[in-house]
C-alpha cells in the first residue's frame, strides 16, 4: 500500500495538471448539452467489421 501511494505522489501534479487542461478544453469545444450528456467521438475512423 505504501508502495502504491509513493507511486501516486510521484505523478499526482502532472496528472492533476492533465486533467484541468482536458476540461479547459472540453468546456470551450463542447456545448452545455455535449458537456452534461456527452458527445460523438469526432474525427475516428470507422471500419466495416468482416463477417465470415
């Protein structure tokens, strides 16, 4: 466990740093709707799955 928890201190401030970016970002592309219920997945490739 203590092990673990040094791991965790390690990257806690670049992981906390990360995630408010991300929001910073999500709250400036997404409108309130996309932001409370979700959005599509932009710019993803769908492939045909083959079917035997």
């Amino acid at each position: 466990m203590r092990v673990s928890r040094a791991e965790l201190d390690v990257h806690v401030d670049a992981d906390r740093a990360a995630r408010a970016e991300a929001a910073r970002r999500a709250r400036k592309s997404l409108n309130d709707d996309q932001q409370l219920f979700g959005a599509p997945a932009q710019g993803v490739t769908h492939l045909r799955t083959a079917r035997a």
